[in-house]
C-alpha cells in the first residue's frame, strides 16, 4: 500500500487535518484503485464519502461494483456521493445500473433512475439492448425511461417494444402520449386481444382522430382477415365519433364502400344524413349504395329531428 494514501487516509480521519487530507486525495497520481476500493469499508464515513468520489474521478472499471454496493451506505452523504461518482461513469454504467431496476429498496431505484436520466440519449442504445433478458419489473422501468429521455425521438425504440407481452400496454399509452403516427397499424393488429382494447382506443385519442380514426376506415379494405374484423370492430367501438370519417370514406372510390354504409347503419346515420345526400347528389356510386338509408332518413326529415332535438 502505498505510504502517500496511508497518510492521506489518516488526515481525513482528523478533523484538524482533514481539508488537507481531501485536497492531497484529489491530487493523488497512480493506480491506486485496488487500495481505494478497501476503503469504501472504512469505518469512518467521511472516509467513505471522500473515496467514492476519488473513484468516481477515476473512473475505472474495476471500481463501479463496489461503488454499487454504497448504494445501501449507512450514511446518507456516502451515498449521494457514490451517486454522482457512479454517474461519471457515463455510458460503461448502464448495464449494470438497469439490473438494480429490481432493487427492493425504493430509494436505490430512484438513485438509478436519476443517473440513467443524466446520462441521458447517449445511453439509449444499451437500454434498449436490456430490454430483452430482464424480469418485467426491470423491462417495465427500462421503457419508462426510454420514454422519459427519448421523448417523441423514442418511437421506433417503443414500437418495437410492442413485441414484448409484459410491457406491450404500457407501450401502447406511451405511443399514444408521443402521438407515434406510425404506431397505428401495429395498435390495430393488437386489436383482436381483449385486454388491450381500451388502452389501444385511449392511445387512438392520443394520437389524435383526425389521424387514427381515417386509417381505421381505411382498413375495412384490407387485404387481410384479421385486419379488416379488427378496424371494423375498433370502428363500432369508438361509435359516433367515427361517422365524419366514415362519411369521408365514402367519397373515395379506392375504399370498401359497402362496408362504410353498413357500419354507417350499424352505428346510426341520424347526424351525418345531411351530408350523405348532399354526396349522394355528386356521386352516383354513393347514391347507389346509400339509397336504402336514405329512403329511410330523406332530406325532409331533417328538420324534423332537429325540432324534436331541441
């Protein structure tokens, strides 16, 4: 052991000498690492508090496992500063910091959660690299953090997130939060799953309707089973809201047409009726197919539910 750090450590323990004894550590030179990892056991804890942060300067390998293990420190000071020295690690810390997602102390996971957000988008790509291999407790946090630090720029990270069952609701309200345009074909392929119905329609909202509900009408002409049940289900979901888009949907050829009106009619024509003749007097098509509604609601009613409405 070194003669220089074995005088040093002494003047920290006095507290005449103990300014001296930190500025000296702080000038220290060498590979005193091995030594300067003992002392994280230090019965004094200004010995400790003083060492994690010379690690942290350090910042060598070798010392980021104990500095770890100060986490849980007697001494409050210890380890807040074994936080900062953990941080100076940057990048080369994350790995290890997502597995203490799991730690059944409350405060070591905020103290995680802080320095994983200070490292910031540089850590990204590891992050996202732990989101297989890990309990969903730690998967479930690694999201949230991606999140938190990606913003909107975490779309493609949280999309891709959807293939992982114990974390796939949570993502879709984080896409929702983002308003991902491109996440709504991959929130309508979940759409045949019970339990996330609710979350996915919230999401839909979030997105914004003007963006989501048109691609809802749009895939009554996929080309797939599944997708076709799953827009028309989604569609009788959301209900009223949905006719302005459908009624749009009818003046594009391109579209299943038939399928329009007779979720339309499922869903209660009553309000958007006005519209519907007006197109129909533009658009033979439209009119063929919407003849039966409209000979059911004709133009002339319309003032008479408006009275009755009011």
């Amino acid at each position: 052991m070194s003669q220089s750090l074995i005088i040093i450590i002494d003047k920290l323990r006095n507290e005449t000498t103990r300014w001296d004894g930190i500025l000296e550590l702080k000038l220290l030179q060498g590979d005193h690492v091995e030594t300067l990892i003992q002392y994280l056991k230090d019965p004094d804890w200004v010995v400790r508090w003083c060492i994690s942060e010379k690690l942290g300067d350090i910042r060598d390998i070798r010392a980021l496992n104990p500095l770890f293990n100060t986490f849980v420190d007697s001494d409050s000071h210890v380890r807040k500063n074994s936080a900062k020295a953990i941080s100076k690690f940057g990048v080369k810390a994350v790995p290890r910091l997502v597995i203490y997602f799991s730690h059944p102390n409350v405060d070591v996971r905020k103290k995680v959660f802080n320095i994983l957000l200070g490292i910031g988008k540089k850590g990204l790509p590891i992050l996202e690299r732990h989101l297989i291999g890990h309990n969903w407790v730690v998967v479930s946090r690694i999201v949230d953090l991606i999140w938190r630090i990606g913003g909107a720029e975490s779309e493609e990270v949280i999309v891709r997130s959807l293939q992982l069952p114990d974390v796939r609701k949570q993502s879709i309200i984080l896409l929702g939060q983002i308003k991902s345009r491109r996440s709504v074909l991959y929130l309508l392929k979940l759409f045949d799953k019970f339990g996330l119905r609710r979350v996915i329609l919230q999401s839909f909202r979030g997105i914004g309707e003007d963006v989501s509900y048109p691609y809802l009408v749009k895939s009554l002409s996929a080309k797939t089973t599944k997708m076709l049940v799953n827009g028309e289900t989604a569609i009788l979901k959301i209900g009223r809201p949905m006719l302005p888009y459908l009624v749009q949907g009818l003046s594009r050829p391109s579209l299943n047409r038939k399928k329009i009106v007779d979720l339309i009619s499922k869903i209660g024509p009553e309000s958007v009726m006005a519209d519907i003749h007006l197109l129909s007097e533009k658009r033979k098509p439209v009119a063929l197919l919407t003849k039966s509604l409209r000979e059911q609601f004709p133009e002339e009613k319309k003032g008479f539910f408006d009275f009755l409405k009011k």
